[in-house]
C-alpha cells in the first residue's frame, strides 16, 4: 500500500498542475475584455478610397446583416480578387470577445487590402448589436442565427473560427479558437490570405 502512495501523490500533483495551466489559459484566452475606445468614424476615414467592393463592406461597418448560404457565397464571389477574412463569433463566446480588439485592428491597418467580413452564429440579434456597438469593426457581421453558414462552410462547431480565401476565391485555412494577440492574427492574414511567408 505504501509503495503505491508515492505514484498516487505524484498524479494528484500532475493532475493539479494540469489545472492550474488549464485555468491560466482559460484568463488568458477566454476573458473578455472592457468595452473599449475604437473610433469606428476614425477607422471608416483612415479606410477611404478603398477598392469598391471594399469599400462596399465598410460603409456597413459593425452592422448585422440577414445571412444564408446563398447570400455569404454570392458576396464573396463579388470580393472575387481580393483575400477575404471571415471571423465566425457568438456575443456570448469568450475567446470571441477576447480576439475582437485585435480583429480591430487588424482589418484597420489591412482593410484597404483584404475584405473582412463576421459571422455571428447561434446568436441573437439583441445581444450581437449591443456587443458591436462595445465593440465596433469596419466590416458588417452576416447573421447565422441557427449556424447553417457555418455548417455549410464546415465550422460549425468550433468558437471562433477564422477563414482565409486568397485572391481567388479559394479557402486556403480555417483557424479554429482564438488568437491569442493581434501579432498571431497579422501572421496568419499575411501567410494566408496575401500568400506571404514572413
């Protein structure tokens, strides 16, 4: 019995620190951060003179718009030679909430470049506008209220998913769970979406 004891302390222990990891993450990736201070005005005119179909999607910046399969495939043949970013999140999805200062700035700094576009999936309309208004982006968000989109592009499951399609209209990556800082995001979108390696 006491030669067992040692192995029985020694799981406990890793099992322990196991949780303690786990729940580190969980401050790390899940917390949702304060309503913060970005000039969704300011990010409209720092992104003027963006190609059309650009263009287009900023002027329905932090907006819901009705969503279906038919609708998301028929904007994203129009984005057709430009990347696109799409960026499936929930209002009620932690490491939704946690990625979104740095889909901000992300799509400022590249949205004259790429189309960004939401998915708000298994969501209701009540608690998806209140949080873009928290949290405005400058690109509208389709809405996927029973995640038939999602389904439909194979993301269905995972919160929050994010999609790159390159120029061509092809989905070159899905990246499921959130970014960790807009540093992990920019590398992604770089190598993705505009097909660069560094």
């Amino acid at each position: 019995m006491l030669r067992g004891r040692p192995l029985v302390v020694a799981g406990v222990v890793v099992v322990l620190a196991m949780l303690g990891i786990g729940a580190s993450q969980l401050k790390t990736n899940n917390s949702a951060p304060e309503p913060n201070r970005f000039d969704i005005a300011a990010a409209r005119r720092a992104l003027a003179g963006a190609p059309a179909p650009l263009a287009s999607l900023i002027a329905q910046s932090a907006t819901l718009i009705p969503g279906s399969k038919d609708a998301v495939a028929a904007r994203l043949k129009g984005l057709k030679g430009h990347p696109v970013v799409v960026n499936k999140w929930a209002s009620w999805c932690g490491p939704c909430r946690f990625e979104f200062p740095s889909l901000q700035q992300a799509s400022l700094k590249y949205g004259k470049q790429i189309a960004f576009i939401g998915l708000d999936s298994g969501d209701s309309d009540e608690a998806a506008a209140r949080f873009l208004k928290q949290f405005p982006v400058p690109y509208p968000s389709y809405v996927d209220r029973k995640t038939r989109i999602a389904q439909h592009y194979g993301i269905g499951q995972s919160y929050p998913t994010t999609m790159y399609f390159d120029a061509s209209g092809k989905m070159a990556y899905a990246h499921q769970g959130n970014y960790p800082d807009e540093q992990a995001l920019v590398a992604d979108i770089r190598r993705y979406a505009l097909g660069q390696d560094h």
